[in-house]
C-alpha cells in the first residue's frame, strides 16, 4: 500500500483515479496544461498563482490528492475538506504522480474539496483518487461576473448556473478578499450594490446556493463608482425667452435624445423637466417644455464636478 510522499502511477485497488483534466474539477486563478509523458495521462494543471485554488465535491469515504514535487515548488498547499483545513509541502525530491495528502475513514456522505496554492512557487495537480464505488459530483459556481460602476451604485451580472438555487453576493475593499457577504439568496443572475461610496474601488464575488451548500467564488469583478459629471443647459425660445436647468449628464442625455426623436415627430411634443428646487409648500414643482417653442440650446459643462 502507497504511503504519502511515494509515487502513485494508478490507482490501487478499492480507489479509481480522476485526472486533472476532468470536466468537475474547477479552477481558480491562472493554470495552464503542463504536458509530459510522466504525468497521469500525459498532462497536469499547474500554476504558480498565489491563491490559486482547485474545487471539486465527491462521494465517498476516503481521498488521495495525487501531485508533483520539486525542490521550488510550494511550501504550503492548503486542502479545505468540509470546512477543516490541512496543510502540505511540495517543496520535495523531484518526483512525479506523488501521492500528496491522503484521508481515509470518511463518513459515506458528499465532500467538498478546496485545494489553494498559498504561495507565488510552483503547483503541479495530478489527479485525485477517491472510493471505486463513489463518483464526482457536479460543482455549481458562478462565471462570468461583471461590474459596472454608476452613480453610488455598481450593478452586477453573472451567467446562470444549472442547479443553483440562489447567489450569495460578497465584496470586499481588497482584491483576492477576504469577501464580506452583502447579499444572500439572491433569485436572479444580477444585483445592485447602493451601499457605497462614491470614488471608493469594490471588489466582488458571487456563489451559488443549493441544497447541497455554497459553491466556489467566482471569478472576481471590481468597479468604482462615481458622481455623475453636471452641465448647464441653456435653452432660448423663440420668443427671445432663456431658461437654465443644471443636469447630470446622464439627464442631459435623456433630454437631447428626446429632443432628436421629436425633430422626426416621434415621442410627445413636450419635455418635462423636473425642478426639485426651492419647492416651498409644494410637494413637487415640474417645468413642460414645448418642442415647437425651442429656437436653440446650448450645454456648458462644470469644470469642477
């Protein structure tokens, strides 16, 4: 019987091999395909990346975690197994397919597997083996997650994941975390930060949620939200009359897309713009503004925003 430390070209018997090519693990970071006749099926995953991790979940009630070693390679690979930790060296005599970390005894019950590079040195994954009678189970995490920033606000997409549940939402001020969870259970593939402040830079992650439990973050999205730019607009009449009105630009813009629309006879023959100004007694106090009445305009931005 194998002992950690010794190479492990195939599986003994009462354990099947999955190599690291296979479509459930998930990959964290930035790996790239290493190929060599010596490795299990003639190519690995191998990474360099501080914090690289590797995800996957099985079945079954024992794990080996199959690797290389080399003398520069990572002193401290990081294996999360249910949530406790454990801890190994690959900084070791050159060897290839070695049997790295090893647990036996488990309960007969699913697992949740989080293997993380904790150093900027070499990373070379193998394979893992597990039970010839438990299997792979499909991992759900969130890809593809965008940012984009707005006024004291940032708007966040992601692609659905098949069997998800829900999404868990978590950002933080640094990138690579640590996340704080802002938002759980979210239904839907997009969320809507208002909790920030203008000028500051987020970062963030989503998981998703399902019976089984969280998923791995996905990849991480940052954004920085800002103050929309103001403009004066300056209208003159036909009869000689100006008015002003002080706009975002995003509101100005709304404006000059109305009045281009009208000028082809679409949209009303108004624009109603909001004075939210000196309101006095008044709940609300509204400016309409007829198309036909607009000899020209003029918009002039702040310097200072």
């Amino acid at each position: 019987m194998a002992t950690v430390g010794q190479s492990l070209t195939a599986p003994e018997s009462g354990w099947q091999r999955f190599g690291s090519s296979e479509s459930r693990f998930i990959y964290n970071g930035t790996w790239s395909t290493d190929v060599n006749v010596l490795y299990y099926n003639g190519s690995q995953q191998g990474t360099t990346e501080l914090n690289a991790s590797i995800v996957f979940k099985f079945t079954g009630t024992k794990l080996r975690i199959i690797t290389d070693a080399y003398p520069d390679h990572s002193t401290d690979v990081q294996i999360e197994m249910d949530g406790e930790a454990s801890h190994i060296s690959l900084n070791a005599a050159k060897n290839f397919q070695r049997l790295s970390f090893e647990k036996v005894g488990l309960s007969l019950q699913s697992h949740r597997v989080v293997i993380t590079n904790l150093t900027n040195k070499g990373l070379g994954f193998s394979a893992i083996d597990i039970d010839d009678t438990g299997y792979l189970e499909t991992v759900i995490q969130p890809t593809i997650l965008k940012a984009d920033s707005g006024d004291s606000q940032v708007t966040l997409n992601w692609d659905v994941v098949t069997g998800a549940n829900g999404y868990n939402v978590k950002r933080s001020l640094t990138a690579g975390g640590p996340y704080e969870t802002i938002a759980t259970s979210v239904p839907g593939t997009s969320y809507v930060d208002t909790n920030v402040v203008n000028g500051t830079t987020y970062y963030y992650v989503v998981t998703g949620v399902n019976a089984d439990g969280e998923s791995a973050n996905s990849n991480e999205a940052s954004a920085t939200p800002q103050a929309l730019g103001k403009v004066l607009l300056l209208i003159e009449l036909t009869d000689g009359l100006q008015k002003e009105y002080e706009l975002t630009k995003s509101e100005l813009d709304t404006f000059v897309n109305w009045y281009n629309n009208r000028s082809i006879s679409a949209g009303q023959p108004y624009y109603i713009f909001d004075k939210s100004f000196n309101l006095g007694p008044f709940d609300s106090r509204e400016d309409y503004l007829v198309f036909d009445k607009i000899q020209n305009f003029e918009v002039m931005t702040f310097i200072k925003q």
